[in-house]
C-alpha cells in the first residue's frame, strides 16, 4: 500500500467521526428539552420548549400514537 492510499483512508476516517460527532450533537440537542443547550462556548441553541411540551401533552391527553402504527390504510 502506498502512502497516498494510507493518507486518503486516513483522512476519510477522521472525517466520519467527526461527522458522526456532530450529528450526535444535534440529536442530543434535538432530543432535549432544555430551553439553553450549550457545548463547550462554541455551540449555543436557544429554543421555546412550550410549544413542544403543549404539543405532547395533547398527544398524550388524546392518546395519539408518536408514531403511526398502521400505514395500511384503505382508503375507498
């Protein structure tokens, strides 16, 4: 294997994981319910968490699945 070949993995690898990384950032802070979600000072997201939480409380109160269960709908 020539080196450029080891440079080229090398550097695909890196930047998986750090793909993969930020991707979990934003998931985590997607999942949160937090109103002020900061990471190390370099990321800071602001967000109103009220509309979510009213909006799962009627899901909840009406027992509206989060995901549908049944995608087979006939429709006639």
């Amino acid at each position: 294997m020539d080196s450029n070949t080891f440079n080229a993995t090398f550097w695909i690898t890196i930047s998986g994981i750090i793909s993969a990384l930020i991707i979990a950032l934003i998931t985590a802070v997607n999942k949160s319910k937090c109103s002020e979600v900061s990471c190390c000072g370099m990321f800071k997201c602001v967000r109103d968490t009220d509309a979510e939480v009213e909006i799962e409380e009627h899901r909840i109160d009406h027992n509206i699945p989060e995901t549908p269960t049944n995608l087979n709908v006939n429709v006639k």
